[in-house]
C-alpha cells in the first residue's frame, strides 16, 4: 500500500518498533516495543526486556526510560532470542 493511499482513504496502516538502549553503544539493547497497527486500531503489540551485554547502565538512559538493571537482570540477551 502506497503513503498515498494510506492518507487518502484516512485510515493507517504501519508498525512501529521502540528499541531503548542500556548505555551510549548501539548494542547495548534493553528493550524491544513492536505495536501494529492496521486501519486505525492497535492489533497486536510485542514487548521484551533484554539482558544487555556488557551488563552496564548509564543514568541519563534511565531517566529517558526508567529500565533498570533489576528490571533485566534474569532476562535473555538479544542474541538469545
């Protein structure tokens, strides 16, 4: 389906992905949101908490997302899944 036909016919169909990140390295993944949304609903959303590796969070990605390392510490690691 084309942009312009989403618009044109006023309904949105897409899926949008949250990746929140334990520190400043793009690896370090801590979460993983996934929300599908098809003619202006919501049907289906996916979330996982990550085990990040190496095992280290900076408080300023706290802040932004309020994942903690109690919040990880028995989870997978992303290559795990």
């Amino acid at each position: 389906m084309s942009i312009r036909k989403i618009f044109m016919d006023g309904y949105m169909n897409f899926i949008a992905i949250d990746f929140e990140t334990a520190n400043e390295k793009r690896a370090s993944a801590c979460s993983l949101g996934i929300t599908v949304v098809k003619d202006n609903k919501i049907i289906e959303e996916k979330y996982w908490l990550i085990k990040p590796r190496p095992f280290r969070f900076e408080s300023r990605n706290i802040i932004i997302h309020g994942i903690r390392e109690e919040d990880v510490i028995n989870e997978k690691e992303f290559d795990l899944y």
